[in-house]
C-alpha cells in the first residue's frame, strides 16, 4: 500500500499542476485549450484541486481531537435536547457551557478573542453540534451569518469593537435581510436607512422578519436600502449595518412557533428610526449586496458535516435496536428491506462527509477560493439527504419512532428545516445550474455560434464525435491508468465518472445552442443540470476520499471503497437517466405534460377532475 | 346487470300499469305474463297477453269498467269541436298554460280512445304546444308522451319487418319526440327506454336515436368550460356581481358595490331611484392603472352588452388607449437584484428556432382595461360615482383626465332583425331577447353565416365612434361572456363569435376567420345532432393574425 500511496499522491499532485494554474483573479483557468470539450469537462469536474483529497497537519488533527472530546461530553452529557424541545428555549445554563467552550466564536481569529479554528475545523464541530437542531442553529445564525459580515467586510475598527465580546457568547449576533415582501429579491426590501441631517447617523425604519435569535440578539447585521448616487443619478442601493440593540427604536415580535428547531429563536424585528452611527457601515455604503450574497454563499458548507454527524448518530440508536428486536425469530437486521435502510444511510453519511471536508478544505486553501458553488452543491445533496435518512431511520422503529419516546420525530422536525432556510433547495439549483450554464457558455459561445451560421466542418466533427461516444469510444480524462489520481481498485467507478462527465460536457453544449441565454426560464432543465452537476461533484468527492484512504491505509478503507463504489454506481444510473431527459423530446421527458398540469390546477386553484363517483346520465 | 334489472322491473311494472288501466282489475294482477320481449321463454303467454290487448282494442264496448265512461263524456266535448289535436291544447290553454292542464290532455286523449287512433298527429300536436305550457324540458312529459303509443303493435315480429321501415309514421314521430327532447338538452332516463322497447322494440330507428342522444348527451354535459348556472340570480346586484365575475376570470378580482339600488324622496317631495353600482377590480389591473402615465387620459366607454342565457345585461369599462410605444419602458436587468441566482446570463446565445414554440401573431395591442361596473343606469353622473368609488383604492386617478365615451345606453343593434323570420330565430339581436327557436336545423348556422356577417358588417360601419362592436352570431344564448385575460385585454366570448374592432380597422378580411369558426362550429352542431354549448371568440381580429388565433383557439378548444 505505501507503493500505491506514492504512485497516487504524487501523481495527483502532477496532475493538477498540469491542468490548472491560477489566474491573477483567483479564479481557476484551464491551461490546456486544445477543445472545447475537455474545457468544459475539466470546468465542472476540476474546477479547484479536488486531487488528492485534502489533508490536515497533524498538529490541527491533534487539535480537534483536544477539542472534539469536551464538546462531544458536553452535548451528551449537558443538553437535554428533548426538553429544549418541549420548552422550546435553550436553558441559559447550557448557552454558558456553550459559550465556555468558546463555541460562540470558532471562526473568529484568536486575536479578538475567538478559537481562530479553520473551515474544517469547524465543519468538524458542527457534527457534534448538529445533534441538537436548535443549538445548532442558535449558533450557525450566530456565527456563520450574524456576525459574518463583520469578520469578512468589517473594518478594523469594527472588529476590535464588536468580534470579542462576540466570540465570548456575551453578545449574540443576528443576521437581517428578509423581509414580508422580500426573500431572495433585493429589489423588494423596504427597510430603509436615511442619513440624519447632521450626516452622523443613519436612521433606520423597516421591519424584519424570520430573525434567527431575533429576540435575543445584541448586535445586529441589517440591510437597508440607502439612496447612493452613481454617476450623477440617485439610485437606492442596499447597504449592510452593524445595529446595536442598545440604539434604541429596536422592537422584537412574538417567537415563533415553529415545527422543528423549537429551541432556537425566530422572530420579527421592527426597526423604528433606530440611529446607526455612519461608522457602523459595514464595507461602504451601497456594497451591501455583494456582503450579503458573501455571507450567504460561505454559510452553507458546514450543512454537509452537520448531516453526517446526525446520521451517523441516528445509525448508532437505529441499529441497537434493529439487532436486538426480533420477529419470526429473526432479528429486524436479518431483513433485507431493514438492510437497505442502514446501507443507505451509510453510504449518505459517506457522501456528506467526503463533499463537506472536500469542500472544506478547499476553502482552507490560501487566497480565498471561491467555493460557493461546491458550497451550494453539498448543502443541496445533504438536506435532502438527511431528510430521508432520517424519515429511514425512524421507518426502523416503525410506530416506536413516532412517539416522543425517542429523539426520531425530533430529528424528522429539526431536518425539515435544512431543504429551507440558507436559500431554498430550489433556488440553490438555479444558482448551481446557471452557474455552471454561464461557465460553460463562456466558453462555447464562440463555437456555438459558429455551427448555427452552417460551418460544416465543425457539425462533422461534433457527429463524429457523438458516433464515437455512442459506439463506446471509452472517455479518458485522466482519472485512472498509468499517470491516474484514483485508485485501481476504484477505477471502474472512475471510468463512469469520467463518462458521465463527457455526456455532461455534450449535454450542456446542447442546451446552450438549443436555448441560449433564454435557458434560465427552463428551470425543469436546469434542475437536471443540477442535479448532475451535484453528483458528479459527489462522486469526484467519494472517488477522492476513498482513493487517499486506500492510500494511506487508514482503517476500514476497504468498507470505504465498498460505499464509493457502490455510490458511484448508482449516481452513474441516476445521471445517465437525467441527461437522457435533457436531450431534445426524449419519452422520458414529461416536461410538457408537468407544466401542463400545473397550469390547469393553479388556473382553478384546484384538483379539477370529476369525482370519480360522478355521472352524467 | 344492475341496469337490465331495473329495466326488467321498470317493464313489468310500466305494462302493469299500462294493463291496469287496459284492462279489468281482473286481469292485471298477473306480473307473470308481462315478461320483457327479449327475454328466451317468451312463447305462449307473451303471445297470450297481446292477445288479450287486441282483444280489447277490436272491442272497446266490451269494457265496462270507468275508462269507458270518461270515453264517452270526452266523446261528448269532442263532438262540439273540429277533431284536431291544436284544438284540444287550446281548449284547455284557455284555462291556465301549466304542466296539470297540459297533462290532462294527453290523460283526456289516452283516455278517450282506447285504440288511440290518431295519436302520430296527436303527439306532433303536443310536442307543438309543449313550450307553450312551459313543460318543454320536463322528461317526465316527455315520458308520458311517449306513453300515448299503444304497446307492442309496432315492434316488428319477423326479420322481413325488421329489415324494411315497420310503421315509418310512428317511428318517425318517436325520432321526433327524441328530437325535440334533445333540442332542448333534457337526457332521456330508462323509463324512456323502456317505452321505446315496448313501442318500437330494439334496433328501431327511435331506439338508434335515443342511443346516440345517450352517446353523445354525457360527453357534452360538461364541455362547456364556463358555465352558466340554469337559474341566475334575481337580484340585479348578484346578478351584476356573478356577471363580472365570469367576465374579469381572475381570482382575486374584487368585486365592489359600489351603491345598493334603492329609492330616495327628496326634500321637494320627489321620488328618486338610485341604480346600483357593482364594479370589479383586480389588484393586476390596480397595478396596471397605477403605472399609467396620467397625462394620458382614461376612457369610460359603455354599455356593452354581454349575454346570460336568455338574460341580457350591460357593462362599462374603464379602459386607456394602448401605450404608445415610445412610452414602453422595459425594465433594465438590475444585477444586484437577486441575491441566490443570476436572473439573466452574460450569453450571446438566442434561443434555437427549433426550440422556440412560441406562435408569430400579429397582435393587435387595445390598451388595457382597468376595471368593469354595472348598472341600472348608464348616465354619466352614475359612472362618475363609479369612478370616485374607484379612486379610493386608485389615488391616480385622481391626477388622470377621465373622459366618458358612452353610448346611447342599451339599444337595438340593427341589421339582423330584419331578416327573415327564420334567421331571425337563429340569430336572435341582442335586445330582441327573443330565445332562439331550438327546433330549427343547424344547418342554416353554415349557410347563414356568411349573411350574418354581412349584416354585422353593415352594422360596424353605421358605428360613427371608436368603439367596442360585438357581432353576434347566435347559435344559442346559454354561452355568453366576456372576459378579460392576463394581460388586461378584454375578450369578447359570447353564444357564437363575437368580434370586438374598431369600425375602422374592420374590414372583410378580418371577419374570414369568424365565417371559418363559424362552420366549425355548424360542423360541429351537425355533428352532435344540438347546438353546441359553448363558441369561442378572440379580440381584435386583424387579417391573418386573428385568423391564427382563432384556428389555435378552436385547436384549444376542441382539444
């Protein structure tokens, strides 16, 4: 196995200086410019250093074990999570333990006072944190949002005034944008900050809505719309401010009353001629989209980690009792249909894991990569994910499960949350498809353009292509063989990644020339896209993991490519199907008939058929 | 099984019935011998009991018991007129018009001659006078109708008489009887079944008929995508809220009224009658009016007139000329609008021609309507209380110029009245409100057409101002409306096809179309034996454009 570490790390290392070198932007450029399709293969799949997986130094790995213990201790000796539950607020006693082990400010650099932890690091806290719903998003609306602008857009000032007593839990954060009329549309937020005539203060009036820690936040993060002038004309632009409970005018709503995360708090803030001081602006007036779009993309990678940790958890009290609980004198694990259940959730667990430490350890990487996208993508798989692993997990015990006698119902409440808040499900598709859309248009404009204006020699080669791939001309990227980055005993998992990802790079250049720039009003297509998009990442992201554990030897590996191969198997299917979906008037396509539908239901805003007891004789 | 059950009971009992009143008490107690005919053990006790019929029809004097004596008091009145069945409707018309009078005749008429002689002409009579008593669509007169055939004479009992034409006379009459239920949509029941087997028998032209009515009856009970409930409502005020409602097709449209109908007695001792006011807004609509630029004025046009069944009411539309295009803004991509997703892509990539479903029609932009009312009375001083009703919920209109564009209130259109009387039928004017006479063939839709259109041509251009022209070229009046879509355009959708155009802009080519829906329509007719219940009609009608509307909203519709 070491021979096999050597050729594999060193290897890869190759690879990726061969592929990729950055641009002065930080973005990723692909150095070999030979076809267009390799760009557009590479883009979606190697868009950062996916090969090897990354690593931690030892020192950092001996940190999180110091630090992994008392918090592991502490969630199961100190948080009752069924009466935070019931009682639906956290005890003040377990928000002090909270805070003692300085969980309040793990990002926060150490010099204003926080533990100054890493992107891993902390995704590796949250999976102990996640067994707990609502402490988990006590401080992610915290951390991960509220006090985020401050840390990424904050002058030194701000930092030094606000990030300490941040980071030791004594004032809590809270993150304000949406509003009664506004979610994901800027243009609709009404919250309005005016300049006092002194020029000293703005005066902020509006109301806020959905407000995690709304009612118990001391500082807050809020965007208002400012008039700024740009180029002579007055534009009303969104600014983001940093708002002290202690400047008055602050009134919070009701909590409200939610189905899962009952312990966190959600609120409605209204904000009543509140003065913000002008230098309290974070970044500078007017920049407050890009600081809230910021904030909201870094968010979300964490959710990954947070998913497996609940998981792997839910295994554990799942199969207690499928082993031990026996019917026809066999156990409940001696069933196949029980089976399923437990490799499921395994392999999801798996997943998440190797999608949200891939990711995070991108982000770890110097400069500050731009991982939204990865972000998104391992938020999307997760929630959903998690959702059904633990409507799975509680389908174990069956009617036990739905009783509040066990934490599964809690766990089925709190998981709802995740396919809904940090951005829907449903928008985080359309972000990752047109993402990835206007990449790869960049690219194939040109070419693109070239074929619809008749250029023959161009559409022969595209036929030829598309004949050799149906004949099964094998894809080679790279992935495996002499020079490979995976594994061998991965290397049919890898072959399908890389031939989904050349039916990928063909399906995505068809859509460009079948729908241009108006592909963003097909939002059926780029949901596959996505969809695609997701697993292709997620295979890349388990053929990584597994193929460096393999390396290195480290325990159980040989479990681990049993899950990855497994997993790409099925997310090769899974791929195939939906990029058959996206070709032109493919049967498997009832795109046509689902809007049809939808429209003659929403146009009587009713099931419309005849009962089916109704006569007309 | 269920159903040729209750066709066997219903038969035993019809014929028990039927004997009782035949034949003595005696005799009709005996369920045994009225087994259905197609039942394999008819021989001799069918054989019996039809002997036993015409035994009774060869000697009426036999009988003693009561019919007899009525028979003969009939006999008595009957002498005093001439013997046509017309005569006898009247006679008892002269009394009261309802479904006991009318009733009775046929009971005085089964009644009176137990060999029912006449009864073809009879009936004819009858099916002639059912409007007149008000009981055109009740089946159950239908029913007793047919009941009036005697029994069994006409089933054919060899293949000889089943292959030729067995009684042509009486099966004609029975396919008219049929007719007529179907002309004015009443669906036959099994009693009707089993009276047609008893008369005719099966496979008889009646019975073909009354297989296709229950064919074709179900499958168009429900094509009507907008119906119009049988009963409307009363009250002027419901009956303008349901009216707007149907026309303005938007859920949250809101309909407000404005004022309740009611009388005043002024100081000076006058009476004064306030009309109602019911108006309907929709918040897209409130939208629309609040970006209107206010240096542009707003036109109240009216009345208009829109159809409900046979009811006809009048509507006012507060509508503006249609922006200039010069004055379309579009709205710049703003970038830092969503804060997930891009809204547009940096592509120079237009969609491909083979993807791109969407139809070239040549639109013809009429301005947007912003809100609808109805009243009793059309004077501008009411729609001005309108129009400050409205200016509660739309402060602009405060700022706009409001210009009153009304019509002489609710008046004749001219121009098919004058027709022959059997046009006129088919194509009643709107303020006739003559229902139309269903009897009649549809056939003269097709040929007919054309003329209409000409009429209505002649019509349009007798239009001295700009304004909304609706043509009607009535089939039947139980599908009238109006509506306006999505984008605040007002459609004409009425009984038959309606075309909405400036006199102007109207010329033979743009009513093409309707000549070609209207045969579609014909066709259609024809093909379901009725008048179709619901028509289609798109606005603006402007050379091909509208033609292509039309075809694809016939496609829409017949699909």
């Amino acid at each position: 196995s070491v021979s096999l570490c050597n050729t594999s790390q060193g290897c890869s290392a190759g690879f990726v200086s061969k592929v990729w070198k950055r641009d002065a932007h930080g973005y990723q450029q692909p150095l070999q410019c030979c076809d267009c399709f390799k760009d557009l293969r590479a883009c979606f799949v190697l868009q950062a250093e996916v090969f090897p997986y990354p690593e931690i130094g030892n020192d950092e790995l001996e940190e999180i074990k110091q630090l992994v213990a008392p918090v592991e201790k502490f969630f199961s000796d100190d948080v009752d999570s069924a009466k935070i539950d019931r009682e639906a607020t956290i005890p003040p006693e377990t928000l002090q333990g909270l805070k003692d082990l300085g969980l309040f400010g793990i990002m926060i650099p150490e010099e204003y006072g926080g533990l100054g932890l890493s992107n891993t690091i902390y995704a590796r806290l949250n999976e102990i944190i996640a067994l707990d719903g609502s402490i988990a998003v006590t401080l992610a609306a915290h951390q991960a949002i509220g006090l985020k602008g401050i840390l990424i857009a904050g002058n030194e000032a701000q930092k030094q005034k606000y990030l300490p007593k941040l980071a030791s839990g004594e004032h809590i954060a809270a993150f304000c944008l949406t509003e009664p009329g506004s979610g994901s549309d800027a243009a609709s937020i009404q919250t309005r900050a005016t300049l006092s005539e002194d020029g000293k203060h703005y005066l902020i009036n509006g109301s806020k809505i959905w407000i995690s820690n709304g009612g118990m936040a001391d500082i807050m993060t809020v965007f208002a719309r400012t008039e700024v002038e740009v180029d002579g004309v007055k534009k009303d632009k969104i600014s983001a401010f940093i708002v002290e409970r202690a400047f008055g005018g602050i009134t919070s709503g009701k909590p409200e009353d939610k189905l899962g995360i009952r312990g966190s708090n959600t609120c409605e803030l209204s904000f009543d001629n509140v003065p913000v001081p002008v230098e309290n602006v974070i970044g500078e007036i007017g920049g407050g989209f890009k600081i809230a779009m910021n904030i909201l993309n870094s968010g979300r990678f964490s959710m990954g980690s947070s998913c497996a940790g609940m998981i792997k958890k839910l295994i554990e009290l799942t199969s207690e009792y499928a082993t031990t609980r026996k019917q026809f004198n066999k156990s409940l694990s001696e069933f196949g249909m029980i089976q399923e259940k437990f490799a499921m959730m395994a392999l999801n667990a798996f997943v998440m894991e190797s999608m949200a430490y891939l990711t995070s350890g991108m982000m770890d990487r110097p400069g500050i990569p731009d991982c939204s996208l990865e972000a998104a993508m391992v938020k999307v798989f997760s929630s959903e994910g998690g959702w059904i692993c633990v409507s799975e997990a509680l389908q174990v015990l069956g009617g036990l499960g739905y009783t509040k006698n066990y934490p599964f119902e809690r766990f089925v409440r709190d998981c709802r949350i995740l396919p809904i808040f940090e951005g829907t499900n449903e928008i985080l598709r359309m972000y990752i498809a047109l993402t990835g859309m206007q990449y790869a248009g960049k690219i194939l404009t040109g070419k693109i353009k070239e074929m619809k204006k008749g250029n023959i020699g161009l559409a022969i080669g595209m036929v030829s292509k598309k004949l050799r791939a149906s004949l099964g001309a094998s894809v080679d990227l790279g992935l495996t063989g002499k020079d490979g980055v995976v594994h061998p005993s991965l290397e049919d998992s890898a072959k399908k990644l890389e031939q989904n990802v050349s039916l990928f790079g063909s399906t995505v250049e068809s859509l460009l020339y079948r729908y241009g720039k108006t592909i963003v009003d097909e939002q059926l297509v780029l949901k596959r896209v996505a969809d695609v998009l997701i697993h292709i990442y997620a295979m890349t992201a388990v053929l990584s993991r597994a193929s460096r554990s393999i390396s290195i030897g480290l325990r159980n590996h040989d479990h681990e490519v049993l899950l990855a191969n497994t997993f790409c198997n099925d997310a090769f299917f899974k791929n195939n199907y939906w990029m058959v979906q996206l070709q032109k008037h493919s049967p498997e396509n009832n795109d046509a008939n689902i809007k049809k539908i939808a429209k003659q239901v929403l146009e009587n805003r009713a099931y419309i058929c005849s009962h089916p007891l109704e006569r007309t004789y | 099984m269920k159903g040729s059950r209750c066709l066997h009971q219903l038969k035993s009992l019809r014929l028990l019935s039927h004997a009782g009143r035949l034949l003595p008490p005696a005799a009709g107690d005996n369920g045994a011998l009225f087994r259905p005919r197609s039942s394999s053990q008819l021989g001799g006790l069918q054989c019996a009991q039809r002997e036993v019929l015409r035994h009774f029809h060869s000697s009426p004097a036999c009988t003693k018991g009561q019919p007899a004596r009525f028979v003969q008091e009939e006999d008595k009145t009957r002498d005093k007129s001439l013997v046509t069945h017309d005569d006898l409707f009247e006679q008892v018309a002269k009394e009261a018009k309802t479904k006991a009078t009318f009733n009775k005749v046929i009971d005085v008429y089964t009644k009176g001659d137990i060999r029912r002689r006449g009864h073809v002409e009879f009936i004819y009579a009858a099916l002639k006078k059912m409007p007149e008593f008000g009981v055109e669509k009740d089946l159950t007169v239908y029913n007793k109708l047919l009941d009036v055939f005697p029994k069994e004479v006409f089933v054919p009992r060899n293949f000889i008489q089943r292959m030729f034409n067995h009684y042509p006379r009486q099966q004609e009459c029975g396919v008219q009887v049929l007719e007529q239920m179907e002309n004015y949509g009443i669906m036959p029941n099994i009693e009707t079944k089993v009276l047609l087997v008893q008369i005719f028998g099966e496979k008889t032209h009646p019975m073909r008929k009354y297989q296709r009515i229950m064919y074709w009856f179900p499958k168009f009970k429900h094509v009507n995508p907008f119906p119009i409930p049988e009963q409307l409502p009363e009250d002027p005020v419901d009956l303008a809220r349901f009216s707007l409602t149907r026309m303005a097709n938007d859920w949250d449209a809101k309909v407000t009224v404005y004022q309740l109908p009611c009388t005043d007695v002024t100081e000076s001792g006058a009476e004064v009658t306030l009309p109602h006011i019911v108006g309907i807004q929709s918040p897209g609509q409130m939208e629309a009016l609040a970006k209107h630029n206010p240096d542009r004025p707003v036109f109240v046009e009216g009345p208009f007139p829109l159809w409900m069944r046979k009811t006809c009411v009048y509507y006012y539309v507060l509508r503006a000329d249609p922006t200039p295009p010069e004055e379309k803004i579009e709205e710049p991509y703003d970038p830092e609008r969503c804060l997930s997703y891009p809204l547009q892509l940096d592509l120079d990539l237009d969609r491909d021609l083979g993807d791109d479903e969407s139809f070239d029609v040549e639109d013809l932009d009429e301005g947007p309507v912003f809100a609808m009312c109805m009243t009793s009375q059309g004077d501008q001083a009411t729609l001005n209380q309108w129009i400050s009703g409205l200016q509660e919920s739309n402060p602009i209109l405060g700022q706009i110029p409001t210009l009153f564009r009304l019509g002489a209130g609710p008046r004749e259109l001219q121009g098919v009245g004058d027709a022959d009387s059997a046009s006129r039928s088919w194509f009643p004017s709107h303020v006739q409100r003559e229902e139309a006479h269903p009897g009649e063939e549809a056939e003269a839709v097709v040929e007919e057409a054309e003329a209409v259109v000409e009429e209505a041509e002649a019509v349009v251009e007798e239009e001295p101002r700009r304004s909304q022209v609706v043509m009607t070229l009535g089939l039947r009046s139980d599908c009238g409306g109006n509506f306006v879509d999505s984008s605040h355009r007002l459609w004409s959708f009425s009984s038959g096809v309606s075309v909405k155009k400036a006199p102007d802009e109207v010329h033979h080519h743009a009513l093409h179309p309707c000549i070609a829906l209207m045969q579609c329509i014909g066709k259609f007719a024809l093909l379901t034996q009725r008048s179709p219940t619901a028509a289609i009609a798109g606005p603006g009608c402007s050379h091909t454009g509208a033609s292509s509307r039309l075809h694809q909203m016939q496609l829409q519709w017949i699909q």
